[in-house]
C-alpha cells in the first residue's frame, strides 16, 4: 500500500516510518506540520523546521505544511495535509502515536474523512522495552528539550546511548514520568537511522529556561 508518513523529525515518527516499510508499505512521503504555537495539542513544534535534513538523508519527499497550532483549528491544517497526501496518491497514513488517545483518535478520524487508511505500528507499545528497541534497531537521537522533574537534564543535547537509555528508564520509575516521553516530558530529533544513508551532525545550544526546563535549540546541521 502507499503511504505518507507523519513526520516530526522525532523518534517515534522515524520507528514507525522504519516499522511500517518493514511491513512492505511503499511510502509516497513525509508530513511535518509546523505549528506556530509551542502548546500545540497535535504537533510536535521544536526543530521541526530542520526535518528537511532528514527526508533528504532518507531520500524522500517532504510536505510541510503550516498550522496555527490553535486546537479549534489545527485538525482543519491535518485534514489539508492529508489531502495533499492522497493527492499524490497515499492509500494511507503512518502515524507514531503512542499513547495519546487525542491523537490516534483525531489522526484516525480526519483521514476516514478524506478516505485515507491509518497505521499507527507504534500503539500502546511497552514504554520502557520500546526505548530500548530504538537503540537496537540502530535509532540514534538528541534530547531537544526536557521539562519532567527528576529528568537527567545532563541528557539533553546529547547522542543518547544505551546506558543513557537505563538511567531514564531508572528515573522514570523513580519519578513517575514516561520514558518514552509521551506525556511531553522530552522531544527528540533523529541524526541517524537504518533508512539514513549519511549521519547528520548537529550543532546547536543547550539552554535552562525552568527550574525543570531545558533545551538544545539547533544551530547547524551538515
């Protein structure tokens, strides 16, 4: 079937792009919805911007398209991005929702609308066994941002590893956040993965803008 993936330039996107070609979709595009509200209900706003990067190393079309971030509105802005998806002849649509109802629901219900299927290979996946997988499938990522307390925000900016994986986890049990991050406690951005031919390198800075707040804002890739 072909696809168009949602795409925010995060870990969950890129696995189940990863996942979904696993399963033999032949994907038709990448989605980055750029909202212009940090507390967007949909979309994933920090470094999106910077997805361009990814689809090139993947070797894939990108479609970006704006929303104003606003919940009233921005399930319209999903329902323009998927027509533009079936337009260039997507079947369906590749979501990485984990476990936010709110999105699997309006994903799933805007593109009944527009008469797209939805896949979504992620869903309700063990949180912790997930985190790990990402590191064994070769999914390597930075931390752009952080804001759960407990949180090891040495982390932030860096390539995470497999023992920075553990103390995650470790602290996600301790503290009571989710290590995957799905209750917005971090956002992440991939620099490489089984679908990149070439490693982005990534510079930026990292800023502490809350007493359990911080941020790697980008600067350069190449």
């Amino acid at each position: 079937m072909e696809v168009c993936s949602l795409f925010s330039g995060g870990k969950d996107s890129t696995f189940a792009l990863h996942v979904s070609i696993l399963h033999g979709f032949r994907v038709k595009c990448l989605i980055t919805v750029l909202p212009k509200r940090r507390d967007s209900w949909m979309f994933q706003s920090q470094n999106v911007d910077f997805t361009s990067y990814q689809a090139d190393a993947m070797g894939l079309p990108l479609v970006r398209v704006e929303s104003s971030g606003e919940k009233e509105r921005e399930l319209e802005d999903l329902r323009e991005a998927f027509k533009i998806a079936k337009s260039m002849g997507a079947k369906g649509i590749v979501s990485g929702a984990l476990l936010s109802d709110y999105q699997r629901i309006n994903i799933n219900s805007v593109a009944h609308d527009v008469g797209l299927k939805t896949f979504s290979p992620l869903w309700r996946k063990d949180q912790e066994r997930y985190l790990r997988e990402l590191i064994k499938f070769g999914v390597k990522f930075i931390i752009t941002s952080a804001s759960a307390y407990g949180f090891p925000f040495h982390l932030v900016g860096k390539v995470i590893e497999e023992e920075d994986v553990e103390l995650i986890v470790e602290r996600a049990r301790k503290y009571g956040f989710n290590p995957a991050f799905e209750g917005g406690e971090a956002e992440t951005f991939v620099v490489e993965a089984p679908l990149f031919r070439r490693k982005l390198n990534v510079e930026g800075v990292v800023r502490k803008i809350g007493e359990f707040e911080w941020i790697f804002q980008i600067e350069r890739i190449h």
